[in-house]
C-alpha cells in the first residue's frame, strides 16, 4: 500500500475470515481507500486504486500476508469473546503493532 485515504475518511467494518470460526465478527476501521504498487505475472509494475468493498479486501488480505488477522485490530481483549482472548493473550500487543501499522 503506497497510498492511504485520510484518517477522517476511515470507515468502521464488521469483518469476518474464512480462516477463523463463522461466528467470530469484529468491528473494525479500514481506509476507505488505498492505492497499491505491486508486480504483475508478466513482471510489469502495476498501480491501482481500490475504494469501499474492494479497499477493505485488499487491507484484509495483504494484512494476512503480514500474519495479522482480524482479531489483531481489535484495540483490547476485552472487545474479544473470551475463548479468542486467552488464545492472543500476550502477544496481541505486539500483533496489534503490525495491523496499525
């Protein structure tokens, strides 16, 4: 992500992942747009900016490539169910670091 949309401009989600259980949701804010530098399959340098649905999907996925989960951008434990909770314990902290990023 070379390219944020402003603070002002962030959006509150309520966001599930296919790699956690069905029914854990977490509210969380996302950019409401972002513009992203990446290599495409011929080499080729790419820019695109992505807004809305789309802007969050990609924060969702390339936080994924950074091992951050939805869970991370939760700001305590407390925001958590319990049994999710005592699984972050103490490395939400320094999990939370990299999603905020």
């Amino acid at each position: 992500i070379v390219k944020r949309s402003a603070e002002e401009k962030m959006r509150v989600w309520d966001e599930f992942c296919l790699v956690l259980p069905p029914t854990l949701i977490v509210t969380l804010l996302r950019d409401a747009e972002v513009t992203v530098e990446f290599s495409a399959l011929d080499g080729t340098q790419q820019t695109r900016t992505f807004t809305g649905e789309l802007a969050r999907a990609v924060q969702h996925e390339m936080d994924h490539d950074l091992g951050v989960l939805i869970v991370d951008h939760a700001a305590t434990l407390s925001e958590l169910p319990s049994w999710i909770a005592n699984l972050e314990g103490g490395s939400h902290s320094e999990r939370q670091a990299v999603a905020f990023r």
